[in-house]
C-alpha cells in the first residue's frame, strides 16, 4: 500500500495501479489509453464494486493536468486507494457507479517538474513550439478553444497551442471522456490551487444550464469539507469566481461528453510557492479533499 508520506513519480503511480489489478482483479480494470509527448505511458483505472454489471454510469476523476500542482495526483491516487483498498468503507459508492481515474494526464510536465528544483514552477506539457516549449493542457481542449484567457504565444504559460487537442495528452483525455459519452454523471479535475470548487461555464461569464444542480451539488462538497477541517472553500462559477478560461477539460467535458456536474477543484494551498505544500501535509490534505469528493459522489448518487 502506497502511503502519502511523499509525492510519487509517473512510474510509480502506475506501477500501483498496475499491482491493485492483480491484486483486486474483479474490482479493477487498468487501461493503458496512450503515450504522452515523450512516450510515457497514459493510463487510466476503472474501479467497479466487482457485480459484474456492465455500462453503469460513471464518476470520472482526473489529475495531473498542471505539472506543478503536485497535490493533484497525490489525491488522485488517495481516491483510487479509499475505492480499492478502503472499499468496504466506501462500496456505497460503486453501487450506481463506477469510477474511472486518470491520476496522470501531463506526465511529462509532471516527471519535468521533478526533475530539478529549477524546473519546479513548470506548468504545460513538453511539446516544443518554435523557441519555446509546452501549451497549457487546460487550454487545448476544443470547446470553445481560444475565446478568452489564452495566448498565442507559445513562450507563455497560458499558450493555448496551434490547434485543439495539439497536445497527445488532451488528446487522450478526449477520446477517454468520449468512449463514456453520456455515461458521466460527475466529472471532477484536481488542480491547485487556491480551494475552490468550480463549475461551468469557464470559457466566459455565463451560467450553465443546470447551475442550480451545479451549486447543490458543490455545496455538499464545501458543508463535508468545512465539518472536516474548517476550511473555507470557495464555490462559485469559474469564470466569475476565478477567471475566465477557454479550452479547458472542464467545459469540455460537461459540453461534449454529457457530464451533467462538472467541476475543478482546485485543491489548498501550501509551501511557499503555493503550489508546493511539504510532504508532511499530503496526508491532512488529502483526507480532507477526500471529505469532499465522496460527498459530492453521494449528492450525485443521491439525485441522479
Ligand atoms: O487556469 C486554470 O486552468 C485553472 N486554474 S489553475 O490555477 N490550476 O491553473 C482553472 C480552470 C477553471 N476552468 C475554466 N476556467 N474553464
Ligand atoms: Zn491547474
């Protein structure tokens, strides 16, 4: 069992997930969805309650987009660990559901991150472009690519790339999310950070369809958050609460693969950039989130 004493690598990441399935062979199914720019090896981990009933609905988890925002896989794997091995605790969970995780999207920017001290703040994926390298993976995606708080500039940390889905990780986050097309009920991204939890619409200050859905769903995460630590999370539209930003996994997935919630959770802060919070807080960290994670599942459960 992999403890939450340190940030793991890509490969140890899927070394883990690749052991639950032959440890727990009837609860979990690894897929290996494709390479990264830099042939890494993409993968994802359907989690089932083991009934053997095909197609239910989906709870999709993904992490890892921001290669800085190192709290982000860590409670991707804490909420692959609580259905696999916590799943007596947890099996209310997959009774409707499974959950299908991705708990490393922008690998190469996450292992680069890694790499040294210098290269810690790095954000985007590692394809080059001209004299610079990288494009925002929360800005490649294909709806909406472009319209508001991206760049064009590829020596930016918002460059948006010269087309959508240029970058073979999004890419892979797309065909993923459309193979369940209509099936993901809850779609959730791990970012950080900051505690926010929001919703559509990102790409501009625009009220999604559902928003009452939306925030209902959001507010039970933020009530089992708060009980859990006291902290205060922020809940709003993306675009009015943080910023306005296209092209992003999050409008797209509630736009073109049919997830009626959908959220980034941008996860506390901690160190001294923000971005970097002490191997000894992972734990705190991502039990709270965790808090608030199966609380919006069983809100989720609950009304759907
Ligand atoms: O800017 C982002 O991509 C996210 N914040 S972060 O600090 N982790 O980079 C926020 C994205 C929110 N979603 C949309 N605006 N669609
Ligand atoms: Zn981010």
């Amino acid at each position: 069992r992999l403890g939450t004493d340190c940030y793991r690598s890509h490969e140890e990441i899927n070394n883990y997930i690749e052991d639950l399935q032959s440890r727990f062979p009837s609860r979990v199914h690894v897929r290996h969805v494709g390479y990264s720019y830099e042939r890494r090896d993409l993968k994802t981990i359907l989690i089932t309650n083991g009934d053997g009933v095909k197609n239910k609905k989906v709870i999709f988890v993904d992490a890892g987009m921001h290669a800085r925002e190192w709290i982000s896989p860590s409670t991707g794997l804490y909420v692959i660990q609580q259905l696999v091995e916590n799943f007596e605790e947890n099996k209310h969970l997959l009774e409707k559901y499974d959950w299908v995780v991705m708990p490393m999207i922008n690998a190469d920017g996450y292992e680069f991150t890694r790499s040294s001290p210098d290269n810690r703040m790095w954000r985007k994926t590692r394809q080059p472009y001209e004299d610079c390298i990288g494009v925002d993976p929360n800005r490649n995606s294909g709806f909406m690519f472009g319209y508001a708080g991206t760049s064009d500039n590829p020596c930016v940390d918002t460059f948006k790339g010269p087309y959508p889905f240029s970058e073979p990780e999004v890419a892979v986050l797309r065909d993923v999310l459309l193979s369940l097309k209509g099936r993901i009920d809850f779609y959730l991204t791990l970012h950080s950070h900051g505690a926010y939890i929001i919703y559509p619409w990102g790409y501009d200050y625009i009220d999604a369809p559902n928003v009452d859905e939306l925030e209902t769903v959001a507010q039970a995460g933020f009530n089992a958050i708060f009980k859990h630590s006291g902290r205060r999370y922020k809940v709003g539209n993306s675009a009015k609460l943080m910023y306005p930003a296209a092209g992003a996994s999050d409008d797209y997935a509630y736009a073109e693969a049919g997830a009626r919630i959908s959220y980034t959770m941008e996860l506390p802060s901690g160190g001294s950039r923000g971005f970097d919070p002490p191997p000894s807080d992972i734990k705190s960290y991502v039990e709270e989130s965790w808090a608030g994670i199966s609380a919006m599942a069983e809100k989720v459960i609950e009304l759907y």
